[in-house]
C-alpha cells in the first residue's frame, strides 16, 4: 500500500499518513485547523512487515482503510502527566 506523511506546519513532531498523495479530503476540518498547512515529508510503501520509528505498521494500515488518514501525535501526548 502507498503511503504519503506530511508534517505538521503547526505542531511539531505530529504527522500525518495518507494513502493518497494530496488527498485530504477523509480528514475532519477541526483536525485541519490544528495540524495547520500539511507539508510533504517522504512516501514509502507500507506493509504489515514494515518497521516504522514509532508507530505499528498494521495500525497505520487499518487506520488508513476505515479512516482514510492516521495521525502520529509527539510522544509526550501518548502518556499522561
């Protein structure tokens, strides 16, 4: 499967995977608010065999065939204070 990440121009270290380059359209206009301006970063093609630096490659997967996007968020925001 393709996949497209962006940066986010608002908030940094958060990103997001899209399976089509340029497609935003399956994303929620409050979450486009926040993550601001989507600046292209790399696309690669994703498997389920695939490592990733900090997310499960099967997760990004489904995430990207129910939701149409996954959104990778800082890791301070992962574990509450």
């Amino acid at each position: 499967m393709p996949c497209y990440v962006y940066r986010s121009s608002r908030k940094q270290d958060t990103y997001l995977y899209l399976p089509a380059k340029d497609d935003f359209s399956s994303l929620p206009e409050a979450l486009m608010r926040v993550f601001g301006a989507p600046v292209f970063a790399l696309e690669f093609e994703l498997t389920p065999e695939r490592r990733l630096a900090r997310e499960d490659a099967v997760q990004v997967m489904e995430n990207l065939r129910s939701r149409g996007f996954h959104l990778q968020m800082p890791a301070e925001n992962e574990t509450p204070a």
